[in-house]
C-alpha cells in the first residue's frame, strides 16, 4: 500500500529493528518506546484498522497468528507480564492506519 510507513518496513523501504518475521506477520521494536519493552506485531497484509478486519479472508486467523507471536517473543524475553493494546481509530490514539498490536512491558 502506498505510502503506509509499516508496509514500506515490511518492504524493507524503511529500517526497522525486527525481533521476528515470518511469511504473514513482522514483529519490531516501537521507534518511539512507551515502555522498557514496546514491540509493534503487524500483519504483512495491509489492513487499516482492526474495523477492516474480514473473516472471510481469514483475518480471524491472522490476529489469532499475532497474538501467538506476542506470546513467544514475550516468553523468548522472559518478561513477567505484558499488556496487548489495539488502537482503534484517529480518536483512540491510532497513527498508523495499519493495524498492529502493542506490546508493552516493564520487564
Ligand atoms: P498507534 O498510535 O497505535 O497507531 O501506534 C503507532 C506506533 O508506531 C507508535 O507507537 C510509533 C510507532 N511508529 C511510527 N512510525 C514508526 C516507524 O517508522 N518505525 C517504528 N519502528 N515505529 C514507528
């Protein structure tokens, strides 16, 4: 999609500092950090906000696949606890209208 900032990361247009990737989903670290640990998990394919989801294209799936990455990378960094956050929507805080998941953790 052009002019989408996380699919030019995905195009590796941009740098990023990747933590995990896989044929579906990217996983790197947020550029402007909220916590000790802030990772961005995105899906490869453009999907604006959590709103554009489609069970008929399998999007169930695929935020399902997201929240299993969070999960790994989450025990592969031995944090105790985390938060995952959506942002949905310019009045929920949503900046990039390429959906992803926060996760967010003191360690
Ligand atoms: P949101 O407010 O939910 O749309 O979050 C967007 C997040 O994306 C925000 O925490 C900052 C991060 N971000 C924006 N641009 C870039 C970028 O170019 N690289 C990286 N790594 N993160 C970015």
């Amino acid at each position: 999609m052009e002019d989408c900032i996380f699919c030019k990361i995905i195009d590796g247009e941009l740098p990023s500092e990747n933590v995990f990737e896989n044929d579906t989903i990217i996983a790197f670290k947020d550029i402007n950090p909220q916590a000790t640990h802030h990772l961005l998990i995105v899906p490869k394919k453009h999907i604006s906000t959590i709103n554009d989801l489609n069970e008929n294209e399998g999007d169930d799936a695929l935020v399902g696949k997201m929240t299993l990455v969070a999960k790994n990378l989450a025990r592969e960094i031995n944090l105790s606890g985390y938060k995952l956050q959506f942002n949905v929507g310019k009045s929920a805080g949503q900046v990039v209208f390429h959906i992803h998941m926060h996760l967010l953790s003191k360690g």
